[in-house]
C-alpha cells in the first residue's frame, strides 16, 4: 500500500458549525504525516460486504462510514487496532487507505477479570510495534480505553455510551462485569487527553464524572447509504417504527403502556429487535402491532423508509443511530428528551419531544403524528436539509481531523 503523501498547510484551518458557518481555529501548520493508532471494535466483516447495519448484532456500526471518510486524508496514517478474541494469531489487511490489525485476545469476562491485563498487553505491544502519534479509544463499555494509562502520546477517548449515566436510570443489569466496568469508567475519562461525545448531552453526563475532562462535541455520522434512500410514506399503511431493544433505558416499557392507552388506533405499531418484545405485547394485550425481530441491514432501511415515524422513548442515549438514519431519510421522530438527539430533534418541526416522559405524553405525541399523512410529511419535512449536513459522516471524520491536528500542535 503506498503511504499517505504529507502535505503542508500554512493557513489557517476552519471548523464548520452547525449552521454552515465556519469558526476559524489556531494556525496549524502540518509538515508531515500524522499516525493514528485507533482502538476499537470495528466490524470488520463490513470491509467486504460493505455497510452493515443495526439489527443483526453488529457493533460499532459508525465506524465504517469514518473509515469510508478518512481514506481521502491524505496527512493521517491510520491503524486500526482491533481485537479478536476467537483467534490466536496476529494479522494486518489493508482497506481504504488504511491498516486494520487483528490481535488476539481472551474472552471478554476473562478480560474483565483479570482487570483488563491480557488486552493491554495485546494492544501495548501493537503501539510499541507502530509507534503512533497519537492514540484514539473507543467506548468505556469496551475494554479498549483501559489501554490509554499506559500510552505515551497524546490521546482521545470516544465515548459511546456513558456507564455511569445508564446505571443511574437503572439501565444496567445488575451483573459482575457492568459493576467492574462501571468502575473503571471515571479512570479511563481521567488517562485521556481529550474525551468525545457526539452531544452535548453526553459530554454534561461526562463531566458529572469528571468535572476537570477536555471535552469536545463530535457528531458520529450516518452511512452514506441512509443519504440515497427515498423518504416513501404510504398513505394506505401508515405505521410507526421502533428500533431497539426492549430492555428498560430505551423505554420500551413506556411505549406499550402508551400504545395500550391508544386501543383504537387506525396505525400499526412496528417494532425491530429481540424476540422478548412479542412475547411483551402479547401480555399487555396489544393489537394492530408486528415484531418483526432483528432485521437485516436492507430490511431496517425498507421498514423505515416508509414508516410515517420513528419511536424513541429512551430514558437515556448519548445520541441513538435510530434517530439519525430516521432523520437523514428524513422520517419525522418522537422521542424523549433524554439523550443527544434532542440537540436537533424539535418538537413540532421535525418531530414531537415527549417530556415529562410518560405513557400519556407519549401516546398524545403519537396520535398527534400519526393523525393525518400530512401532519406526518410536514413534520417529515421540517429541517430534513439541515438535519442531513449535520449528519454527514464527513463532518465527523473533519472533526476528528481537527483534533488530531490540534494535538500534535500541542493544543487540547
């Protein structure tokens, strides 16, 4: 694979804002190629097959379209550091500009046992081998970031989830590894140099842990393929979608309580995810209602591309993908405000904001959607062009960009 050529910038370097104004940032001349060394999960079956979506238990599903976006970076060397925990060997494939580098590891509650010691070995040697610039962990309910305290260059920590946050609603079951990883969540935040959060919402939870954190915001984008599908509502089969899992921080719960105080509704409740939701409706005595279960990635995007809206009565997500694959369609959303989406869902132009979150809330914000075809295409309308710049996984990897650029200049 040939290498990145360095380039040099001596002008200044903007950051786009949220509006398509730019903000310009310090000077920051760069003079050779930046390595990032990246610790993460990435699917790596999506190199071959493509996108792969939520639904099939695949994970991590937006670093694909950040791979996708940093392939045309010409000034960053990037590595992905993946771990394999169903291999004994070591391998290196070259996609997209860049390396990826499969290291062994244990099962995970072994992982987690022996306080992270058999990852950060795998991966401290890895960094040692490619002596990085700079290292960039995901997600603290990963191990990954257990490996920052013993990096020597600058870091990034991207969030996903926020542990702490998810226990504190009583999202979290009551398990030995979510109260080991729980307790290393505050040390991971501190070992870096920079934290992430796609929302401002998550970067307050995060410094509820830890109010000194170098915080900043970035967006994780949506796949380029949500940008191609058509918004196709049908006015003969109107229907509401919900992606997710049926365990109590996404608010399953509250939405067949909801759907229970709506008896005779004229619209069709869908739901995407695991097998226990049918089994749910079933005992609250639901009808007019499908459980479709894990869906494929085309077979997510068909549902919900003609679904009238998007559900999502979460009582805590950094910022979900459900909303935001809704949005870049450009399917109206009704969900709480609980979470980073309600950075840019508003309530009565691109959806409804359901708070206090309750059945009854919920229920009213659903019949109000779900009223007429119009009042679905209008609030489907509203902000669609700014909600898919927002989204676009360009932005993300520029913002990434920018951070790593700031960081070899010293500045964090």
């Amino acid at each position: 694979m040939q290498q990145p050529d360095p380039i040099i910038d001596e002008g200044k370097h903007h950051l786009e804002n949220d509006d398509g104004s730019s903000s310009c940032l310090n000077p920051v001349p760069i003079a050779r190629v930046i390595k990032i060394a990246i610790l993460s999960d990435f699917p790596l079956a999506a190199l071959e097959s493509g996108a792969l979506g939520r639904g099939g238990g695949q994970g991590c599903t937006w670093l694909p379209q950040l791979a996708l976006s940093f392939e045309h970076m010409k000034d960053l060397e990037v590595h992905w550091i993946v771990l394999n925990r169903k291999m004994c060997g070591s391998s290196t494939r070259v996609a997209h500009n860049q390396f990826f580098h499969i290291v062994p590891g244990v099962p995970f509650s072994i992982d987690v046992a022996l306080r992270y010691h058999p990852a950060r070995f795998q991966i401290r040697r890895k960094i040692k081998e490619l002596k990085p610039d700079i290292v960039h962990a995901w997600g603290t309910e990963r191990i990954y970031p257990a490996a920052l305290q013993d990096c020597r260059v600058p870091t990034i920590l991207s969030m996903q989830g926020v542990l702490t946050e998810y226990q504190k609603i009583g999202g979290l079951d009551d398990h030995w590894i979510w109260r080991s990883m729980l307790a290393s969540e505050p040390a991971m935040i501190r070992s870096a140099t920079v934290v992430t959060s796609e929302s401002q919402w998550g970067i307050n939870r995060v410094h509820e842990i830890e109010p000194n954190a170098k915080c900043r915001m970035v967006e994780y984008g949506v796949h380029p393929d949500f940008f191609t599908l058509p918004w196709t509502p049908d006015s003969a089969t109107p229907y509401a979608f919900f992606v997710g899992g049926s365990g109590y921080r996404k608010g399953f719960d509250i939405l067949v309580k909801a759907l229970a105080l709506l008896p005779n509704r004229k619209w069709e409740m869908r739901f995407a995810g695991d097998d226990s939701m049918s089994a749910a409706c079933e005992t609250a005595g639901l009808t007019n209602v499908q459980c479709l279960g894990l869906l494929s990635w085309p077979e997510m995007q068909k549902q919900l591309q003609s679904a009238w809206c998007s559900v999502l009565p979460t009582r805590g997500d950094t910022s979900a993908n459900s909303v935001k694959e809704a949005r870049v369609i450009g399917v109206p959303v009704v969900a709480s405000a609980h979470g980073g989406h309600a950075g840019y869902i508003h309530d009565g132009v691109n959806g409804r904001i359901v708070e206090p979150l309750d059945p009854a809330n919920l229920a009213a914000a659903l019949d109000d959607v779900m009223s007429s075809y119009d009042r679905a295409k209008n609030l489907g309308h509203g902000k669609h062009a700014e909600d898919r710049h927002y989204l676009r996984p360009e932005r993300t990897a520029e913002a990434f960009a920018v951070i790593y650029r700031d960081l070899i200049n010293g500045i964090s």
